[in-house]
C-alpha cells in the first residue's frame, strides 16, 4: 500500500496529501495514511456545516501532519476561520513542529498555536478556562480511556472525536484481567477479534458520555489489528433508547453459535446449537451493540473527497467505501474459515455467494467492512451451516 511519498532518496522530505514536512526521529507510520485521510475529511466536513469559528485540537500531534493537511485541506472548505491547537507532550518534538508547521504561519483564516503539555493538563486546562473543540483527534499510545471524559467534556456539541488506541491484547481477549481493568468489561477470544475491541471501546466512550448528560454517534470504526482507531459525534442529549446499544455477546467454542443480549433486557441465555450439553457460552462485554458506522456521513465524506483531489489516497478511499457498505449491524460476524473448518471443507465457501444465499431465504447478511473475510447476518447459525454445506 502506498501511503505517501518520499520525494527522493536523499530527502528527507515526506509528502502526503498537500503537506510536504519532515517526520523526523520519532515515532511515525506511514501505513497510517487512511486514518489521516479520514481526520481530513471530517475535519473538512465539520468545517462545511460550521456557523461560526471552528477550533481544532491535536492532542498528540508528532511531526504535526495532522495539524498541516488540517489547515492546507480542510480549512479551505469554510468561510469561518479556524483556532489550530497542535500539542505534543515531548519538548525535543516542538523544533519539528515549528519547522513543519511554517506553511500555516500567516495563512489567510488559520490561527495557530502550539504547546508541549500532557495532554491530561492541556484538556483540565481547557475545560476551567471554558474552551471548547469542535473536533479533536486523540491518537494515543495504548490505551486512552483515561482520557476520554476530559476529552468528551471540552468537545462541542456536535464535535466530533477522533480515537485511536493501540492497546490490542486486553480488548481480543487475549489479557482478560486488563480488559477488566481498563474497561470493566470481560473479554474473550473471539474470530471477531478486531470488531469486539472496537465495541469495547465504544461502549467505554458511551458511558463516559452519558455520564455527562451526552449522547454519542459512530460515525467510523475500524482497524488493522495493530491501531483501532472510532471516530464519533458528541450530541447534546442522550438519544432515544441509545442505552439499548449497551449488552453482552456469547460465544459458544464447542458448536460455534452465537447470542446477544442488551443489558437493560438482560435474562437467561438460551440454549447453543450444541446437541448435546457440553457446550457453554462465552460472555464478552458490556460492550457497543449498536451500528459501528453512519452510511450517510461517509458517503458525504466520499462525495466531499472529490473537490479535495489529494485528500483520499486509493487505499483510504476503498476502506470509507467497505465501511459505507456496512453499517456494523446486525452484531453477529462469522469468519467463512471457521465456518470451512466445522464443516470439514477444503476452503472457505465464496462469501458473496452465501450472502446471496442468506438473503435469498430472507434473511439480512453483509459482508463484515471490520475485518476481510467475515460476514454478518441474523441467520441463525444451523441456517447458516446449511447454506455453507449447500454451496460446497
């Protein structure tokens, strides 16, 4: 995947989009294009319905890229100026940022200012001297639910999050006691791996936003199985029967199937698909239940891409387009190797044939935007396994 460009070998220049600045020593990816495409457009598309002023906040900004296409892309997209607050808590990254950060100084509508805080003080700060973002983008090292209410509560109504978290072992599973600790939730293996932590997460952005009195809107989530990486909207009001987002998932090991339950409709399980008693659920959660992406935005923000000719690199513009695709509902995924595997076949059966197959016995199936190979669908499992049998 080519992400951006070297200008050449012996430069040490990096362009991306319209921004052409040096990364330096510290930590950058340039694999990590699609999810700075994505803080683009948004951040262009906050600017497209603004009324007034616009202030954004990169809470951890680097070498700064964010901050620059901010300002050379999105900015441009408003009449209203723009408040741009670049932070970063290493002192040795401010000589870089201000060096990378010139092409904005004196630039029509862009007011800049940068510091070198933690970002825990930047965000108290921010709320006792009352300023609020319209949009900040949170790109922490592990895991950031110890930032999220200070984030949420000095985020606009209508603001827009952007989160990423690199903490990939409590959130699949595979460190159950930090997943308690870090979510207060129970996590389990899972072939949906990358989709349990994004809802995990999720359901960890909810109550702190409830909490506040606030509502919360997925606009985007996904991942590469290293960086999990939601963007959300903040709303005034907590939405109607938004807490029926929150619940449980179960997973049966032995045969396979799978349950939901909303917290506030919690019961009994009902039995697996097990003939005989030796199955068991599994139960992850409490975690997000409801849709992991808003269709409708990302086809603004793909159809807003193309009066931005240098915002969406191919690679980003095909994951907005399989996330457009599936909103993240129904919660149930199957990846179609484990499905091979229980039957005993030679492959995988072809996903869009068995979707087709799903849907043609009227039952709603998607192919899964979250992670390749998996389909979603409220097909009840034996159903399910009968129409990979069929198709092999």
């Amino acid at each position: 995947m080519v992400a951006g460009t070297r200008l050449d070998s012996q430069d040490p220049h990096y362009r991306e989009g319209a921004a052409c600045l040096q990364t330096g020593s510290g930590f950058f990816r340039v694999q990590s294009r699609p999810s700075r495409d994505l803080s683009v457009l948004l951040a262009a598309h906050q600017a497209t319905r603004a009324e007034g002023p616009q202030h954004w906040l990169d809470l951890m900004a680097g070498c700064g890229i964010r901050g620059l296409r901010w300002g050379l892309e999105s900015a441009p997209q408003s009449p209203h100026p723009l408040a741009l607050w670049l932070n970063d808590a290493d002192p040795e990254r401010m000589d870089s940022l201000q060096a990378n950060l010139k092409p904005l100084s004196g630039h029509a509508g862009v007011d800049l200012a940068l510091s070198q805080q933690p970002a825990e003080r930047l965000l108290r700060q921010a709320y006792l001297d009352q300023r609020r973002f319209d949009l900040i983008d949170l790109d922490a090292f592990g895991c950031p639910n110890g930032l999220l209410q200070s984030a949420l509560a000095v985020l606009r109504f209508g603001g827009v999050l952007i989160l990423a978290s690199t903490d990939g072992r409590s959130p699949t599973g595979h460190d159950r006691v930090a997943a308690v600790r870090r979510f207060a939730a129970a996590a389990r293996a899972h072939p949906s791996s990358w989709e349990l932590a994004l809802r995990l997460q999720l359901a960890a952005l909810a109550r702190e936003a409830w909490m506040l009195g606030r509502g919360l809107e997925p606009l985007a989530c996904f991942s590469d199985g290293r960086t999990f990486r939601l963007a959300v909207r903040l709303h005034r009001r907590v939405g109607a029967d938004e807490e029926g987002s929150l619940g449980l998932l179960a997973r049966c090991e032995h045969c396979g199937d799978q349950a939901v339950q909303p917290v506030l409709k919690l019961s009994g399980w009902r039995a697996c698909s097990c003939l005989s008693e030796v199955g068991r659920w599994a139960v992850s959660g409490p975690l997000w239940l409801g849709p992991l992406q808003s269709p409708a935005l990302l086809q603004e923000l793909l159809t807003l891409s193309e009066a931005m000719p240098h915002s969406l690199a191919p690679p980003s513009r095909r994951l907005l387009e399989r996330l457009q695709a599936d909103p993240g509902l129904p919660v149930c995924c199957w990846s179609t190797d484990e499905l091979a595997q229980r039957l005993g076949l030679a492959g995988p059966p072809p996903l869009h044939r068995l979707v087709q197959a799903l849907q043609g016995d009227g039952y709603w199936a998607g192919v899964s935007g979250v992670m390749a190979g998996q389909l979603r669908t409220d097909a009840p499992w034996k159903v399910l396994l009968q129409r990979c049998a069929d198709l092999a």
